[in-house]
C-alpha cells in the first residue's frame, strides 16, 4: 500500500498522559499536513511541513502541542498533558508540491484519540 | 477566521434520486474543492476548481465554482448506495493549506 499510513489507529489514554501520534507520507511527498476533526466538523488545519521545515502553526496548537519531521519523511505529533478537550480524530496529508495549480492533498485514515 | 457553511446538514433520498449540495464562504477562495469521507476513513478529493464561474465533472459529480469566488456547488445524479458519506466542501489558502465546511451527510434508500 503506498498511500498515507498513521499509527496508531485508535488510543485511548487518560487526562494528563502524554501522546505520540505518527504519519507516513506517500513516499517522495514533500509536504505534510496535520488536521483535527472533531465530531460533526469538518477537518481543521494544526501545522504542515516542506520537507523538514515547519512552515505554520494554527493558533488551535497550543504549547501541550508540538509536531516534527525530522528527515523530511515520516512526522510525528506529539500533545503533552492531554485534556478532554484533546479528544478528535488526527489527520495528516501529504502532497507533492510542484508547478500545478493544485497539488493534491492525500489523507491517511487519521489516528481517533480519547482522553478520559 | 475564515468559515465555510454548507448545506443541507444531512440528506436522506431514494436511491437514484439527484442530491445537490452548496457552499458559501465569507472570503474569496482561488481553488475549491470537494472531498468525501467514509467512516473511519479520510477525506477523499472528488473535484477540484480553479477558476470562476468553471464548471467539473467526474462521472456522475457535477461542481461549478461561483463567479464570485466565495460559493460552490456540487450535484451527484442518478444516486446509488455507495455516494453514501460525508460530503465536504473545503477552500485553500495560502500554502495549500484546506479550510473545510461542516459537511452534508449523505444517507441513500434503496
């Protein structure tokens, strides 16, 4: 399967423990997105990569989030001191930016977190 | 900041019935798109716009971009079992980044 992969698929942690979040992107994509859906939404943008570079961060990452890429390839996110409001499924997308007008965005199937 | 709103929230038709859908932003938006998502799944791109007032199709899926930028449509004909999802509209920004609406939940009689 040469699609986006995350791992894991579900967790289930409680308030106050930390998360690990990982995104494969489909390979030579130097692009990476993250997004947030929460129930009954569509998905919301958090922070996204060009190659090893963070470019952005949405002002939904608070300071408990934190996301790398480190060899411009996989990326992790990371959210410290989960809250219940952390609960969401966490989306990450990769594309190949070029000189089209639309480089499209390739989702995985996301990683559904539940903080109790 | 920026916000999408699309409707209807929920649809239930009669299989081969047309469904048709619609998007209105407050800001003006280069590129719209449209995407499906299966449970447990991510979202799925299904038409792409570029420039005002165009007019897409992919098979059954029609979509056209308004003339002023900030509205969309998307129209699904002869509809079967499997249109069945969420339908989002989503407009990009500056760095390719996507700002979703809500979504139109799609349920189908057969």
């Amino acid at each position: 399967d040469t699609g986006v992969s995350q791992n894991p698929r579900h967790k289930i942690t409680k308030r106050g423990q930390n998360v690990t979040f990982r995104c494969d992107p489909i390979s030579e994509h130097n692009r990476l997105y993250w997004y947030r859906q929460t129930l009954g939404q569509g998905p919301e943008f958090l922070t996204y990569f060009q190659n090893e570079a963070q470019l952005e961060k949405s002002r939904l990452l608070s300071d408990r989030f934190s996301a790398e890429r480190p060899k411009g390839s996989f990326s992790t996110l990371e959210i410290q001191r989960t809250e219940q409001g952390d609960s969401a499924m966490y989306l990450c997308a990769s594309s190949l930016v070029g000189l089209a007008d639309y480089n499209e965005q390739f989702f995985g199937p996301g990683t559904r977190l539940t903080v109790l | 900041g920026q916000q999408l709103n699309q409707s209807p929230q929920s649809m239930f038709i009669q299989e081969g019935e047309d469904v048709s859908m619609n998007c209105t932003s407050s800001s003006i938006f280069n590129t719209w798109l449209w995407y499906k998502q299966d449970p447990g799944e991510g979202p799925v791109l299904l038409i792409a716009l570029y420039k005002a007032g165009e007019l897409t199709s992919n098979g059954r899926l029609t979509a056209q971009f308004g003339i002023t930028r900030k509205d969309s449509f998307l129209n699904i004909s002869a509809s079967i079992p499997s249109d069945v999802g969420i339908y989002f509209c989503a407009g990009m920004e500056y760095g390719n980044k996507l700002v979703f609406g809500a979504g139109t939940i799609l349920r189908v009689k057969s």
